[in-house]
C-alpha cells in the first residue's frame, strides 16, 4: 500500500512527525455488549506546527470510517501496520495554526486474546459466562482502542465519554461529572471529568459488574473493586492501598492531583498490575485475598500495591521522555514498593524480601553474557516489549537503592525537587541525577553511569594484608561461567559501607584496585563490607574475614540482610570457579541456627539445585541426608501447626522447611503429610493456606496418580485463584510421567488461565524435565497459539529444560528454536541455554569435591 515510511527518524528512534501535535483528547467510545465491539469518535485538539497535507496517527486493528482537519475532509485514510499507524491526506495543506480540531470516527473489536488495548475478559456467576471489559495501554496499545499519538512525550488532556449498558458500571481516570440514561436502547452515557495532562499509555477505561469497598485519605475517596460473585475480599487490598497513598503524599510533598483513587481486580491481565492514572488495575491473585491467602501473598500484594501508587508520582505525574528510560520509571516503582511496604508492615522485613527476590534475581541475571545494559536504546514499539525484563526491574530498583543507600535524606529531598521541576512533563535520566546531585552535593551522575550503561556488575575481592586494619580491594566484572577479563570491561564507582565491632566508615573503590584502611580496627576483628546490602556488587570474602563472620551468623548478631547476601555471594562465586564448593557448604551449614524465612529459602532453593546436578543414586542418597540433618532441627521445632504468637515469617518458613524437607525424603515428614493430605481430602478446610503447599507438594512428589486426581477435582471445585495457583504447583510436582503430561496438557487447556500456564511447566521435577521437553516438542503448535506474543511463554519454555546437559543435547535445544523462533522469547532462551552451560561447566567440576565433602560429613553430623 505504502512503500514509504510515515515515521520519522529521530534520536534513532521512530517517532510521529512533528507537524501535528495533541493538547486535548475529547473521546467517546460506545461500547456494544452483545456483538463485543465498540464505535468510537473523537475530537483531538491539535497545534499545526508546519504546514501539511499529511497528518500520521497511530493506529492499529481499528477502521477509522471518517477524518476532518478544521473543516476539511481527509481525501484518503490509509494504514501502514508495520508502523502501527493510519495516513491521513488531505486535499489543502493545512496551515500552521496553534489549535485546531482533528476529528474522527472509528470502530473496533473488543478482543479477548492479546489482553491488550480493548479487551475482554472472562469470568462465571452462577455457572454463566460474563465478561469485563477493560484496556491495557501500557506499552503501545492505545493505538489499539483509538487512533491517538502514542508516545509518552506527546501528553494531552481526555475528556472521555463512555456509553455502556445502564447495569454496567463504568469506570476511568477521573470521577463521573454527568450520566445519561439513553432509554432507546437500555444504554447510558458517562461523561468524566478531565484527566491531568498525562500521556495516552496511562488512560484507562473498565465496564463490568463490580462491587467495591470504601475508604479516604487527604480528602482522595480511595476505592477497592472485585468483580460480582468474587468471593475473595478486597478489604485488605483498601487498607494498604490507603495506607501507601497517605504516605507517598507525605514522602514526595506533592498532593495527589486526582479526587480519587480506584483499585481494581481482574481475571485476566497480562503483568501484575498497570499504574493507571486514577484507576490501577490488579490481576485478582494480587489483589484479593481470603482466609486461605498465604502471607507470602499478602506480602507481594502489599508491595505490588505500593509500586503502582509510586508511579502515580513517578511515571504518571513526570513520565521518562522515552521508553529506553522504562528502567527507571520501573526501577523506582519497584523500589518504592518495598519501601512503602516496610513502613507499613515493620515486622514483615521487606528489605529481606527485596533482596531475596529482586536484588538476587538482577544480579543473577547480570552476571550472564545474555544480559543488556539497563539503558537500551529502544528505537520501535517492536523493541519495547524486550526491555520490560527481569533486568529493568530488578537491576534498575537496585540501582535506586544504592542511590538511596549512599544519599539517604537527601534523596528524598533530590526527588521532591525533580518531581516539582518537572509534574506534567518528561524527562531524560539526567533530570533526576541533576536533582539528586543538587541536593545531595555528591556528582550521580559519575556514580551510577557504569551501573546503567553497561552490562554486569563488579566483584570486588576483599582480602586482609599485614596490617591489621588495611585491606586490599580489587575489582573486575563478575562472570558466573568465570571466562576471563576484557580489556573493553568498564571500572564501576562502588560506594561500601563497611561495619566492624568498633563502628561504621565508607569507602569509594573507583580504581581498579585500593587499599583501605578501616581506624581502629584490631587483629581478629570482625569486618563486614557491604554492610546492609545496598550496593549492587557481589564481594569474594578472604577466607579470614569469613572466619571472623561465622561467630556472628551462628548466633544471628549480624543483621539477616547480611547473612543473606553472604551465602548469596558465596554461592555465585562458587559457581564462577572462584570458591570452592567445599567452602560454600561449611559456610552453609554454619547457618544451622538461622531463623529466617528469606536466608533458609535461599539455602533450600540452592541446596535442591545442587542436588538436582547429582547424578550418581547413592552419592544423590547421601547428600539428600546431609541436606535433612541440617533442616531436621528447624523441622522439628517449626512442627506443622502454627505456634501462638509466631513471627507471621515463621509461617511461611514452616511451609518451605516442610516443603524442602519432604521434598528430600524425610520420612517422618512425608509421613505427616500424608495423613494431613488424607483429612484434607474429607475437606480441604482441614489444611489451612500456611501449610498447604508443603503437605500437598510432598504427597503428589512421593504419590501417583491418585493424589494428583484429588487435587485436579479441587481446582475444579474451587474459584479461588490462589488455591487454583497452589493446585497447579503441587499438581506438576509428580513423579509419573503420565500424570506430568496429564498435568502440562491441562495447563494449555481451557480451565487454565493463560497467566498460571507456567507453574505446572516451572514446577516439574528436575529428573523428568527430558518428559517436559519432549510434550514441548509436540505441542509447540498449541503453544504458540495459546500465547500470542506473550511474555509467558518465556518461563514456560524455561520450564522445560533440564538444568545440566551434554553439549549435544544443548545443540538440539539450539536447533529446534532455530526452526521453531519465538521473537518474544529469544532472550531469555539464549540465557537459559547459556545457564545450562554454565551448570554443565559448575557440575563437571564441583563433584569429586563435593564427593569428598558428603563423604566426611555424612560419618559426622556434629553441626545438627
Ligand atoms: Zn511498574
């Protein structure tokens, strides 16, 4: 149609021209509930800024039935899809004018396969198919429901105007002003008050059945909404939600600029949860809780609650100019939601859970060839997708955390100030580090650069010299496959703060290597570098500042943020070649005393994985029972039932104790969950939601068939997510090929939400992940078609591959995505593949000496 592009080229990136610019939206979209499809017509308040004949709008699977510019008719409507856009040609050039009206009138299909744009989405009251509808902006789907310009500067001001069945309620940004009751045809008109200046990613717009709950902050009505005959309760969700706004308000001293905050909960959604402006949607499992959510859940949805208000601030009130900045939009967000939630909920330890989740899987991922720097340049809507990973999350929330760690007050204030300057505008990452750097007096920029525009992190080998009291530092950047330094490699500005038992200092390691000298310090001292965790590094202790640690994790006096990133630390560097393994499981089962939740979850998952490389059975026996004696004691005093007035963490340590414990075969605890599995199965009321997955994993992965057919008989009987989610996991866990498949199958099928998909993938036993793959090798047709350009079927093609391979069976991997390419995947395939090398590589060598280990320690288990 078009052989020419309609984008311009500008700073590498597409862009609209920039003849024609939006100041005001005035937009109304008629819903039809019965054929699932909307008309839509719209007056955009345009600047002519040159004249032309040609004006280019985003705009994708809609028809646009009519086009005016003033009072001209456009002559020509084309569309150009690879761009995602409609050319609209006018007889006249139009001449330059600050406003004008470009009106249009359109119609499109409210889909309920992409969740994106318009879509609807699915759910059942009384045994009847309903549905919601509602949009998804974020990235790029605007375009979707709406010709519009579609990039995060071109901000503009929507009037919206919905028409929707009288029964329904209808939900946007802002309060109703006006509602028309349109008697003809049981429909009726709402008119919503002006949004803010925002851009089009943050509009939203919802019509479904939905109750709420009701509360307030700073005069802000702050709602929580459910879908009809959800029986979950939003009450906890409100609570939080109302909580976290009155403090963000408070933190940034900015009001919040809108009347009212609503909150809702959906079935289908494709990320967590979505920031818009005035009306952040929820995916229910992270919203909704019942008697029967784990606190785990609890946790998450607090902090999933605390990100999207953060972005009402930042994101929404000053937007990044770009999406190459997403990272920091989604960087802080991440941040601030466990900020917000650790002032909330003391007592949970957030900073626990921040490093545990989000700090861990950043420098995990970092520390691969197949990472990216967390500032990419993004030049198409096509490229957007690729850079909402793990990386901009993760890497970029740590990133603000060791601003923050080394800033403290300051960036508070440095924020205020760039939020201030810069309410209803965009911004480059530099804005902020000018900010941050004026208040704080401490040059950002210099500091984070190398954190945000290369690839990886340093390890810095922490050793003792003669002197007691000066340290040698030295830092290169970490490879987990340990290949060797390249001259390209950047030199990191790593900020430490350093704890010894005579006090706190501070140190900046600029240089490739140094000396510090800590005052006062004397022999055999205790030193912990990277004291509280803030700083994005991993540290190689010296094997005598490790000695001077081990008294202060056994008798927890080293705070559990430290006790965790030290075995973190260790297990990495182990698998880069630079610790032996014999070290990391002295360090290990030093922390036989340990209390918390986060530190024994990280020892368990290391500890399965481990195990999972074993192949010889009674080597495999032997360090299962290694792994039992050290659980065993926590075991025993954690028992199955809760402990009255237990730290709510030690209800979610039990499960994973329980869980991992039974999982490596001890008998008494498989024992125990099979009897409460038998009371369970008379009614599942019987086993409460803090042990559940622990009893229900432990039966299936030592059960067959039949154990795996209750719990599918449950997922049909129950409508609660969460317990669906439970079901899925333990469901996966059995060790019959047949009920594997069973299992896979039914994850692609109807009665599996496309977004839970992956746990029956993800869960599977390591032994028959060969059974996984070859059902992927089968259904990749079904696949395919059930994930459209999703995300998820990243993790679910993760699920089946075995984590050690022969580099023949990496070869056939390689081959089989060669002819089968899944573009939304192609990252994190080429990481896995290269994470089973690395296993492969780890394995090879870490066996004999582990052999020697287990052979020891098995005739002593003096440490239990
Ligand atoms: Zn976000």
């Amino acid at each position: 149609m078009c052989d020419h592009k309609h984008l311009i080229d500008k700073n590498d990136r597409l862009v609209l021209p920039d003849n024609v610019v939006p100041s005001v939206y005035d937009l109304h979209i008629m819903v039809d509930y019965k054929s699932f499809t909307f008309k839509g017509e719209e007056d955009i308040t345009v600047e002519v800024k040159k004249p032309t004949k040609v004006v280019v709008i985003h705009c994708l699977e809609i028809v646009i039935h009519s086009a005016k510019l003033g009072d001209q008719t456009a002559c020509k409507i084309e569309y150009h899809a690879p761009e995602e856009v409609a050319i609209l040609t006018f007889e006249q050039e139009a001449q330059v004018c600050e406003s004008t009206k470009l009106s249009l009138t359109f119609d499109g299909i409210i889909n309920d396969q992409n969740l994106q744009g318009f879509y609807r989405s699915k759910y059942v009251v009384d045994g009847q198919d309903r549905y919601v509808c509602l949009s998804q902006f974020e990235a790029t789907h605007a375009r979707r429901a709406f010709p519009c310009f579609d990039e995060p500067a071109l901000k503009a001001k929507f009037n919206l105007t919905f028409t929707v069945p009288t029964h329904l309620t209808a939900l946007s940004n802002t309060e109703e002003v006006s509602i028309k009751e349109n008697t003809n045809d049981n429909t009726k008109t709402i008119l919503f008050q002006t949004t803010p200046i925002m851009s089009t990613y943050l509009l939203a717009y919802i019509v479904g059945e939905f109750t709420y709950v009701e509360g307030s902050t700073n005069n802000i009505r702050v709602r929580a909404y459910k879908l009809l005959g959800q029986l979950e309760s939003a009450e906890f969700a409100l609570d939080v939600a109302i909580k976290a706004l009155s403090i963000f308000i408070d933190y940034f001293g900015i009001p919040f600029p809108l009347t009212k905050c609503d909150h809702v909960a959906v079935p289908d959604f494709s990320y967590g949860a979505m920031e818009n402006w005035g009306l952040i949607t929820y995916r229910e499992s992270l919203f909704l809780v019942s008697e029967k959510v784990s606190l785990l859940i609890k946790q998450k949805i607090a902090i999933v609650i605390g990100h999207e208000l953060a972005h009402q601030w930042f994101g929404n009130l000053v937007t990044m100019e770009w999406w190459s900045q997403l990272w920091l939009n989604e960087g802080f967000a991440t941040f601030m939601g466990s900020f917000v939630t650790d002032k909330i909920y003391p007592e949970w330890d957030c900073w626990l859970e921040f490093s545990d989740h989000y700090r861990a899987g950043a420098l995990n991922l970092d520390a691969l060839e197949n990472t990216h720097p967390i500032e990419v340049p993004v030049r198409s809507s096509a490229e957007i997708n690729e850079v909402f990973d793990a990386i901009s999350y993760n890497k970029g929330s740590c990133v603000i955390q060791m601003i923050e760690g080394r800033l403290g007050d300051n960036f508070r204030k440095g924020l205020n100030h760039y939020l201030n300057k810069h309410s209803y505008k965009n911004t480059n990452t530099e804005d902020l580090w000018e900010s941050l750097s004026l208040l704080s007096g401490i040059d950002i920029k210099t500091f984070i650069d190398p954190f945000t525009k290369y690839s990886g992190y340093p390890v810095i080998d922490f050793k003792t010299t003669q002197t007691p009291g000066t340290f040698q530092l030295t830092q290169k950047k970490f490879r987990l496959d340990g290949s060797a330094q390249q001259p390209t490699d950047p030199i990191w500005n790593n900020y430490i703060k350093i704890e010894t038992a005579s006090g706190s200092s501070e140190f900046i390691l600029d240089k490739k290597s140094d000396t510090l000298t800590v005052p006062n310090f004397k022999q055999g001292d205790w030193i912990k570098p990277n004291f509280g965790q803030t700083g994005y590094y991993r540290i190689n202790y010296d094997p005598a500042v490790l000695a001077t640690l081990i008294p202060r994790i056994k008798s927890l006096e080293l705070p559990s943020v430290d006790r965790l990133n030290l075995i973190s630390d260790m297990y990495s560097i182990c698998k880069s070649g630079d610790v032996t393994i014999d070290s990391y499981m002295d360090l290990i089962v030093s922390y036989s005393n340990e209390t918390e939740y986060f530190i024994w979850n990280s020892i368990c998952d290391n500890l399965s994985f481990i195990a999972s490389l074993i192949q010889d059975q009674t080597y495999y026996t032997k360090f299962c029972q290694i792994v039992i004696n050290l659980l065993k004691p926590i075991s025993k005093k954690l028992g199955f039932d809760p402990i009255k007035g237990e730290r709510s963490s030690d209800t979610l340590l039990r499960d994973k104790i329980q869980m991992t414990i039974g999982e490596f075969g001890d008998q008494e605890v498989i024992q125990e969950c099979k009897k409460r599995f038998e009371l369970f199965k008379n009614d599942p009321a019987n086993l409460p939601a803090d042990i559940r997955l622990a009893v229900l994993s432990v039966v299936v992965a030592h059960g067959g068939i039949n154990e795996q057919q209750v719990l599918f008989d449950m997922y049909h009987k129950t409508i609660s997510s969460s317990e669906k989610s439970c079901f899925i996991i333990a469901m996966a866990k059995s060790p019959k090929p047949e009920a594997i498949c069973k299992i896979l199958d039914f994850s692609l099928g109807p009665d599996v939400r496309s977004q839970d998909t992956y746990m029956a993938w993800i869960f599977t036993q390591t032994p028959f992940k060969p059974v996984v793959w070859q059902f992927l090798i089968k259904n990749f047709k079904a696949l395919e078609t059930k994930f459209p350009e999703t995300r998820s079927i990243g993790r679910i093609i993760s699920g089946s591959f075995q984590p050690k391979m022969d580099e023949a069976g990496v070869v056939e991997i390689e081959k089989f995505f060669i002819e089968h390419p899944v573009p939304s995947a192609e990252r994190v395939i080429k990481q896995d593949i290269e994470k089973i090398r690395i296993n492969t590589k780890w394995a090879n060598s870490f066996i004999p000496t582990l052999g020697k280990w287990v052979e020891k320690n098995s005739s002593n288990n003096s440490y239990c």
